[in-house]
C-alpha cells in the first residue's frame, strides 16, 4: 500500500475563508462519490429517507425542544439558570440533528427547515465561551457543572465529562451543513473550538485518551475542509494516548483496566474489538481515517485485526455489535447470546462509519458486505416504520410465557439517552454517499439503490443510472452514458451471500451450498470477466446508453452459526438476499420461539404490499411444539410459518420475535426466564 500511503503534503489555505484550496495529499487510495452527486430513485430507501426528511429530523428537534436541550444553549449563552437535562453530552442530540437535516436538505431542499437551522446554529454561537469552549453542562453555571463534569475542564474528560465528545459531534456537524449548504456559520463555530483543544491537548500540553470517542473522527473531517495540519495531528495524539494510563491491569474488570473505553492498551498493540462497543467503533473509524492520512503502518495493522476479530467472532448475523447489556460491550470471542443481545442501534451507525472506511483503504468487497448486512438489518431495526419511535437495543428473541411473561420491548419515541433517535436522523440522509466509489479509471458499484449518479472519469463527464427492485429482487440494470466514449472499469460488487458466502468468515455459513450463479449481459449479450476483491471487473471503452444487466439469485438460505456460538447450536437462522427474517407473534398464532425449521423446509416467498409498509414475506410449513395447559405434556403440530424481514418487527405491538430456529425438537424451555433490566446511559 506505499502507492497511497505516502507522506502527506499539507493543503495552503484561503487566508479570506480559512477553507483550504484542492491540494493533492495522502488518503484513502479510493474516494466515495459525494452524497451531493448521487440522486436516489428507489423504492426501498427513499421513501425511507423521506420519512427521515418529514417525520424523523423534525420529530428530534421538536424533542430537543421540548426536553430544554436547546434550553440549555440559551442558558449557557445568559450564562445563568441550571443545567436542564440529565447528561452533559445531551448538547449532541442537537449537533447530529443538525448533520442529518444538512444532508437532508441535499435530497429535499426545505426553506424553513434551513431557516430554522440559522436560527439553532446562532443559539449554540451565542452558547460558546470567548475562548472557543462549548459546553452548556458547564458555561450555563461554572461554579456548579454538571457532576460529571468535574470542577475545571477537562479533568474528568477521560472518565464521564464527554467534553470532546460534544466536541467532536459539533465537527461532524460542522462539515455536513457547511458541505450541504456553503453556510459557513456552524463551521466557524466549530473551528474555533477545534483551535481551543488544539491548543490545549497535544505534545508537551495536556494529554488525555477522549472517553468517548469521535472528536478523532471531527477533527480529521475539518481537516480535509481546512488543511489545517494541527487537526490531524491532534486527532493522532488523542489515539496515542490511549494506553498510557495507569489502570488495573491484572483486573477483569472493564472499567478498572480500562478496556471498556479502549484504553487498556496503545491502538497499535489492540488486536480485538473490545468495550463499549459505540466509542470502539468510532475509534476503529478514526484508526482507519489516521492511517490513510498518514502513512502509519502499525495503525493500519492493527485496525485490519480488530475488524477481523470483529467479524469472524462477535458479530450477530443481523450485523448488530455489542452482545453485553452492563456497559453496552462487544463480549468475548464467540459471546452472541440471543436474549440477552444489546445490539444498541448507534452501533449499528458506527459499524456502517467503519466498514465504509475500511473499504477505501483496502477495496474489497467484503467490507462492503458487512456494511450491506448492517443497513439492511441491525441499522434499520433502530427506527419504526413511523420514522419516530425507536428502540436503543436490538434483541434477537423475544420469549414470554403465560405464567412467567416477559417484559417484551417497545419501541420508544425518546430516551433519557437518546443518542440512537439522532444517530439515525444523521445517518439515514447521508446514504446517497456510500452508494458509488472511484479510484482513477475504477468506478465501483457497492450498494444497489436506485438513482443517478454524475461523476467524472478520465476529466469526461459520466452519468450511471441505476434501476433495481433491490433487496427483493435480483434484477440489476446500470446505464452507463459517458459525455463521449471513454474506456474505464466499472466494478460491480459480487455480494457475498450471492457467492455462497453467509459471511467473509467462518463465524456464519449457509447449511447447504446453492447452485446458481451470478449472470452478466452487457447490451443484451452474456459477458465474461474477471474478478477482484470481490468485483466483476467490466473494462471497456464505454459509449452513451450501454446497459449492463446483472442477475443476482434470490433463494431463501438457511444460515448456521460457528459451533462455538452456544446460543446457535442446533439451530438456523433465514436469509434471502442481505435480508435476514425473523418470526413474530403476530403472523405465527401468537409465538414464534416453538416453531421448528428442519433442514428440508421449503419457503415460498410472496411480495405483501400492504404488510409492513411492503414486504417479501417467506412461508413454509413446520413442526410447531405444543405443551398442555397442564405443562405436562408436549406435542407436535404442522403449522404454517410466516417469516418477515427482521428490520421491519415490534411494529404491530408487543410479543414473541425470534432470528434463530431450532431444527429439531431436542429441548423445551417451558417457562422463559426474565430478561434482566437494562439501563442505557452514554
């Protein structure tokens, strides 16, 4: 990788603007086509993104309205009242609203909304201190902060201040109105304070591993905007810092050894996903961002480990992450317990962040086929079809029993933490971006949504219209339309599951191999081609209207799960295409954990419009276990088993969801134990 990975050039500034002039530099040797250049036409997430648009984004200001977390700016910049909420990083849920109501404003141009944003964006101005310090749990009363916040800056930012935190959602912010809009209000907002800790944390000053990660991932964003070299160097040192501390090291505990804030050992020496499984993934974001823009080989190795460790060991099969309730943690290797999955959805949102970086720095597919399973999956579970209630974790089954009925998950329209509702309003409008990438004469097509995209190849205009009926159907068609004949390679993604493969690794495999095959026609006719990371590789000199048609096979695969996933044994989970089904109460005569899925099970599948918003729904016919009323006896019946995506479940009201099946009557677990209380907090 010394082609890309060599050293960086520093961008000369504006000195009118502060914005930096286009300056060749080292990065990631592949760049996404900007969400600004990709128009979406699919029926699968854009009317998902225009429930983002018309319920999401308004619902969470109107929440941060309504629970004083604006309050709290205006306070701050009166510099008088009292600290109105309960966490001092609730100052992000107004930052990450922002960011997707940017974006948003790209696919839905909104003259009130942006009005609306001015008018918020003076508020957190007014609200910043003359120095560059913003941080309402503090300026609103400086002699008496926020209990988490320590009495002087940044004593307790290692522990619970989540100064940087807010910091580092403040830039991510920043840069998406500024890129959205040309408004460069928030962005100077956010580059004063990225000078303060510039200033103060750094070789010789301050020095402190953040506690919650993502001020690396700001910094590093405003340092693409700006060239400023301070950025990235500080967001370096943050990572540097981790591992320097003192902690408990013979401890098993997570917080007194300091693994669950990733801070047990230097990055370059961690080899696992490990810890609180948010702030971990955006560490694993800023490792890759720091590595491509650096040149740092140690840190490119070691986060090419951890993704391993990530992917062959602790990822649910719906690509959720997190699997321990008490400090919402990525657990031991193989650790995915089904009842008991945290799965919180804001790691779902990082998982997306990292994967998407991992393939610009490497290229591969595989990368792109874990991100394809969290968005598809562990991701949009996070939100109702309502686009306002949400859940904050992610269950894998649901178990109730009449006499011992468990407390079912609910969607909720807000939390006391309610970092996932905002992570989701951010992230959603901002997918056009990770639909197409470049590298020189390399196009790649990673993710299969329809619309159109203008990119630039070969300094000739390129216009590729995608048209699918994806995830439900296989039918792919690209119509590439160059402003005059121009030869490039257009990378199309073999998805994994396509190729037999449930996973790139041995964490879950499909139980028996299929036999059909991926097909390409370009202009009506079959073509050969070959292959790379995981792409078809179609070279030619392209000409306007060439139509490149791909045939995906759509069949429904029973999935296992490594044998030392416990939880699993015996037992398949259902995918067709990168959907993966669950069963609920409400389709299955009021359960779902008695039904049984022996290996020979055929499914039919049938498109249901008016299900759950329109919906490919799997059947089949099963054994269902039955016990009296006595529970002194158990039988088997044949029933019909309704499957639906596991994204769309817990809306239709509370009961029964399980993922995984067992295939053969081996045990009953007659009365369900009580999943424990879990309580979410940052």
């Amino acid at each position: 990788m010394k082609h890309f990975l060599s050293s960086l050039v520093v961008a000369s500034m504006l000195s009118t603007s502060g914005i930096a002039q286009a300056v060749k530099r080292s990065d990631y040797p592949i760049q996404a086509v900007s969400f600004t250049k990709v128009k979406l036409a699919d029926n699968f997430w854009l009317p998902r993104l225009k429930t983002n648009t018309d319920v999401t984004i308004p619902a969470s200001f109107q929440r941060c309205e309504a629970t004083n977390r604006v309050k709290n700016f205006e306070m701050a910049a009166a510099r008088q009242g009292k600290f109105a909420t309960i966490f001092p990083f609730d100052d992000t849920d107004i930052y990450k609203t922002i960011e997707g109501a940017s974006y948003s404003l790209k696919l839905y141009p909104d003259e009130k909304l942006d009005q609306y944003m001015d008018e918020l964006i003076r508020k957190v101005g007014a609200a910043q201190e003359p120095d560059g310090y913003l941080y309402t749990a503090r300026t609103i009363d400086p002699a008496h902060p926020h209990d988490w916040a320590g009495p002087e800056r940044w004593v307790k930012e290692r522990e619970l201040s989540h100064e940087l935190y807010n910091s580092g959602h403040l830039y991510e912010a920043a840069v998406a109105h500024y890129e959205a809009t040309g408004k460069k209000s928030l962005l100077n907002i956010a580059l004063k304070n990225a000078d303060l800790v510039c200033s103060v944390f750094g070789p010789g000053k301050r020095a402190v591993a953040p506690g919650h990660e993502i001020v690396e991932m700001g910094l590093v964003k405003l340092y693409r905007v700006t060239g400023k070299p301070e950025y990235l160097s500080t967001a370096k040192f943050f990572l540097d810092q981790r591992g320097q501390f003192q902690y408990d090291a013979k401890s098993s505990d997570p917080w007194r050894n300091g693994s669950y804030w990733q801070d047990h050992k230097p990055v370059v020496d961690q080899k696992e996903a490990i810890g609180h499984a948010v702030r971990a993934e955006y560490l694993y974001s800023a490792m890759a961002d720091v590595a491509a823009l650096t040149g740092d080989q140690k840190l490119l190795a070691a986060v090419d480990s951890i993704w391993q460790n990530m992917v062959s060991k602790k990822l649910y099969v719906t690509g959720g992450t997190g699997a321990v309730p008490g400090g919402e943690r990525f657990g031991g290797n193989y650790e995915l317990p089904n009842t008991t999955a945290y799965n919180e959805t804001c790691a779902s949102v990082a998982n997306v962040y990292w994967n998407q970086r991992m393939f610009q720095l490497h290229g591969h597919a595989k990368y792109v086929d874990v991100m394809e399973k969290v968005l598809y999956n562990g991701l949009i579970s996070g939100v109702g079809l309502d686009g306002k209630s949400f859940f904050y974790s992610n269950a894998m089954q649901v178990k109730s029993s009449a006499s011992f009925p468990q407390t079912e998950p609910a969607r909720a329209g807000w939390f006391d933490c309610s970092c996932c509702p905002t992570n989701m309003a951010r992230l959603m409008p901002s997918l056009p971006g990770y639909v197409y990438a470049q590298k020189g004469n390399d196009v790649y097509a990673n993710l299969f949504i329809s619309g159109t995209t203008d990119l630039t190849v070969n300094k000739k205009p390129v216009r590729i219209v995608q048209q699918n009926n994806y995830p439900w159907q296989g039918d792919l068609k690209f119509t590439v339309s160059p402003a005059a004949t121009t030869d490039f390679n257009l990378l199309v993604r073999l998805p994994g599951w396509a190729r037999n493969e449930a996973l790139p690794s041995d964490l879950y495999r499909f139980a028996t191999p299929s036999a059909e095959k991926i097909s390409i026609k370009v202009n009506g006719q079959p073509v050969t081609y070959t292959t790379r990371n995981g792409y078809a590789v179609l070279a030619r000199k392209w000409r306007k209207n060439d139509v490149v048609e791909v045939q995906l096979p759509m069949e429904v695969r029973q999935v296992q799960a490594h044998a030392k996933v416990q939880d699993n044994l015996g037992k398949v989970a259902l995918q067709r295409g990168p959907v993966v089904y669950c069963a609920e109460w409400k389709d299955n005569n009021g359960k779902a954990t008695n039904l049984l899925v022996p290996a020979a099970t055929s499914f039919t599948t049938r498109f249901q419009p008016e299900v759950l918003n329109g919906i490919m729904q799997l059947q089949a016919t099963v054994p269902a276990v039955q016990v009296d009323a006595a529970n002194t006896s158990i039988s088997t019946t044949r029933q019909t088993l309704t499957a639906i995506p596991y994204y769309a479940w817990a809306n239709r009201g509370k009961g029964e969801m399980t993922v995984w099946f067992p295939q053969q009557l081996t045990d009953v677990d007659l009365i369900s134990r009580q999943a424990p209380e879990v309580t979410v907090g940052k």
